[in-house]
C-alpha cells in the first residue's frame, strides 16, 4: 500500500538560515538515518538560488513588492511545502 506525507510549514525570516541549511544538507548530524548523503549531489533546485535562502528570499521580496513600505520583522516570508 503506498501513502504519501503532505506537510506546510510557515517560515519567518529568523528560521530562513536553518532551513536552507536543512534542505542543502550542510551539516553532518542527520536524524533521519535513510539519508544517503552519497546522492546529494543529484538535488536540484527549480529555481536558480545562491546558497543563502534569507538573502534570495528577501531580495525577490524587495524586487516584487508593491509598495515602499517595509516589510513586517515577524511576517511570514514562505511557506515550504513537503511531500
């Protein structure tokens, strides 16, 4: 029988560091012990991206926003969906 895990997290700017470090997989301490680090470098990002999630997040919301207002320090930024 197959299944499938569908999970929203909302993301807020102080949170961007540590989950794009999860989802690169920078560190070495894995929890989920089925991680086969020898085949990360098969990932691919769908969307062209530096290394630092905070800075491209922040910037396209720069780049986009409609107004000259400044964004709220506690708004939610994104909204990472896993399956």
């Amino acid at each position: 029988m197959s299944f499938v895990v569908a999970r929203m997290q909302k993301v807020k700017s102080g949170n961007l560091v540590g989950v794009g470090n999860h989802n690169q997989r920078n560190t070495d301490n894995h929890s989920n012990k089925d991680i086969d680090v020898e085949r990360s470098h098969l990932n691919y990002d769908l969307v062209n991206r530096t290394e630092n999630y905070k800075r491209d997040i922040e910037q396209f919301i720069n780049d986009n926003k409609s107004s000259s207002r400044a964004v709220r320090k506690d708004a939610v930024l994104i909204n990472e969906r896993v399956l």
